[in-house]
C-alpha cells in the first residue's frame, strides 16, 4: 500500500448494502480521496444501484472484489455491506495491508471483533467504524466542545435515545431488504443502533472502558417478523460514569423525518440536551442544542460547526495515526454493543434463536 502525499488517498468501497455507504464515500472524496472502484454482491440492491448513479465513473468489481481488497495501489477499504458481512470485508482488507472504515456495526460477533484486534495489531493499519450519529452531526461536535470546555462540569451520565422508522428512508422509499429482518445477519438491535449511543457514552464521560450492567431485546408490535428486534435497551457504567440507552422501531408516520433522536448529558453543574434532526413542534431542522448552567438555559447555534472525521480519516491514512477515533475506543464501543446483545433478555415475539454477538 502506498500512501504518498504526492497523490490522493485511493479508496474503495466493497458492500453497498446500507445507504450510510454514501456518507462515507462523500465524505471521503470531498475531502481529497480518490474512488477507484467498487464492489457488491448484490448488484441489484437499490443501494448498490445508487452508488452507481452517484459515481458513476468508479469501474466495479463485483465478480471479483478480492481484485480491489488486494490492489496495492489501494489505500483504504470503505464497506457497507450487510453488517453479517462486514467483518469478514474488514478481516481480508487488514491482512492485504488495507486500512478500514466500516459502518456500524463494524462487526457482528464477538469472535469476529477478536479477529479484527488481532489483525489490526498485524497489520499495523487501522479499523475505524463510521458512528455516524456522533461523527456526523454538527450539535454532537459542538456538545463534546462544550463538555471539554467544563460547561457543565464532570459528566456523570449520558442518556441516548435512538429511535428509527422501519419505512426504509435510506433507499429511495423501497421495502427494507431481507436481511433486515434477519438478526443474525444485522447483529441485533443493540449491536446495530445502539452502538452509536455506546459511543458516545464512552466519549462524553471520558470513559475508556466499560460494563453491560443489564440489557433487553424485544419484538412488541411486529410478530410477523420475529426476527426484527424493534426495542431495545441498555444499561452502562464506567468507573466514572452511568449510561442508559434506548432504541427502537416505531417512529410514527406523522414525524418529518426518520427519527427523534436525543441526548441528554448530564454534568455536576448543568446539563446538555441535543435533539438531534427534529424539534418537535419547535425549531426548523435538525441540530439543536441546550444547554443549563449555573448562568441560566440557552440555545446554541451549530451552524458553524465543522465536522472533521473523513478529513482526519485521510490524514490517519497517510500518517498512520488514529485521529479520528483512537483505535481502542472503537474497539471498546462495539465489545460493549456486542456484550449487550448477547447477554440481553428477550421479550415479546423476538426469538432467541440468534447467533448475534456471540
């Protein structure tokens, strides 16, 4: 792999099942990566169909990714695939020198995320996981600015709130594919959705490690679909700090947008509150941010706010640094998530009968 200055970061994208893939690769060729190629194993996902669309002059490699996963031209591996997948794209990627950004879930099992560990150490490269509800919204960077600023003193719980539509808002409109309602082949509610929220507890509290203290998976309003954890919930707490996390499907038809997502961070001088894409029967748009302190309640702009983790992705690649998520936070923010589902009780129709986490 070669990384030189004198030509832009070569990236290329194997799995295009999820449309956070087009995230990651904007991000990355807006700030000066180069697609090269690209590579599915299921050309005709809607997702797949878009990349296509979107960039249309990246040649695919859908007969042969490994093509692509062993040019040594290519600097680094971005994947979507469906999240049962991920880890074996990440695990090939590393071991031909690549380095990888994967989308939440990076991985669905445990033994995978020891694989991954052990290759990353090998490999000397590293494996980002793209948590895109904090890398990507402006009033997340802005909280984590005011909490390192002791605005609202040492952070002693975070409260997340991540709930989702199941009326596919990332595909064009179209049905959720199969694999959505396959939890061995999504991970699980926990492993999926609330790994943005394990994320961000670990970051707002300063937290370096972590323990499941209890968790539940559930299946209330969908019995056709068993396999469909549509509520989740999560219990944490560090050496320093608790959490409780919250996760579901039922986003109701008549909210403007996919879901109410929420933080609440609470320090020992005030509290921050981040309602994250809507303001319900408030504010237009997304991103707002409240924050209470000792001199009073107040809104705070996020307009301005630069989001820096694709370009600190492209300088982790040419330098070999980890700037744009320490190596061991990812680590710890998916141990965590995949612990969590493992050991959750399940409830209502949602079966047992899943490998996920394990």
């Amino acid at each position: 792999m070669s990384s030189s200055t004198d030509r832009p970061v070569r990236i290329a994208a194997v799995g295009l099942d999820h449309a956070h893939i087009f995230g990651q690769i904007d991000g990355l060729v807006r700030n000066g990566a180069e697609l090269v190629g690209t590579a599915t194993d299921d050309p005709e996902a809607s997702v797949a169909l878009e990349v296509r669309r979107r960039w249309p002059d990246a040649p695919t490699f859908d007969d042969d990714p490994s093509r692509l996963l062993e040019d040594p031209s290519v600097d680094l591996v971005v994947t979507a695939a469906v999240p049962a997948r991920r880890g074996r794209i990440a695990l090939q990627a590393l071991h031909a020198g690549k380095n990888v950004v994967a989308d939440k879930p990076g991985c669905t099992t445990l033994a995978e995320l020891d694989e991954l560990r052990a290759a990353v150490e090998e490999s000397g490269r590293f494996w980002s996981v793209t948590f895109s509800e904090r890398f990507e919204v402006p009033c997340v960077t802005r909280a984590g600015e005011l909490v390192r600023e002791g605005r609202i003193g040492r952070v002693v719980q975070t409260l997340g709130l991540g709930p989702h539509r199941v009326g596919s808002h990332l595909a064009g409109g179209r049905a959720r594919p199969d694999w959505f309602y396959q939890a061995d082949q999504y991970g699980g509610i926990l492993a999926d959705i609330a790994s943005h929220q394990i994320d961000q507890f670990l970051w707002f509290t300063g937290s370096t490690s972590g323990e499941v203290v209890a968790s539940t998976v559930a299946n209330y309003a969908n019995a056709e679909t068993p396999g469909l954890q549509d509520f989740g919930e999560v219990m944490l707490r560090s050496e320093t700090a608790q959490g409780y996390i919250r996760c579901d499907w039922y986003t109701p038809d008549g909210l403007p947008t996919w879901g109410d997502g929420r933080l609440m961070v609470l320090g020992t001088e005030g509290y921050l509150e981040l309602r994250k894409y809507v303001d319900i029967a408030g504010r237009d748009g997304g991103n707002h941010l409240f924050c209470v302190d000792r001199d009073g309640t107040n809104y705070v702009d996020c307009s301005e706010v630069e989001l820096t983790y694709y370009a600190d992705l492209i300088n982790d690649v040419r330098n070999q640094t980890t700037t744009a998520c320490p190596q061991e936070h990812t680590f710890e923010a998916m141990r965590l998530a995949l612990v969590a589902q493992r050991d959750a009780t399940v409830r209502g129709h949602a079966t047992s009968s899943t490998d996920a986490g394990r």
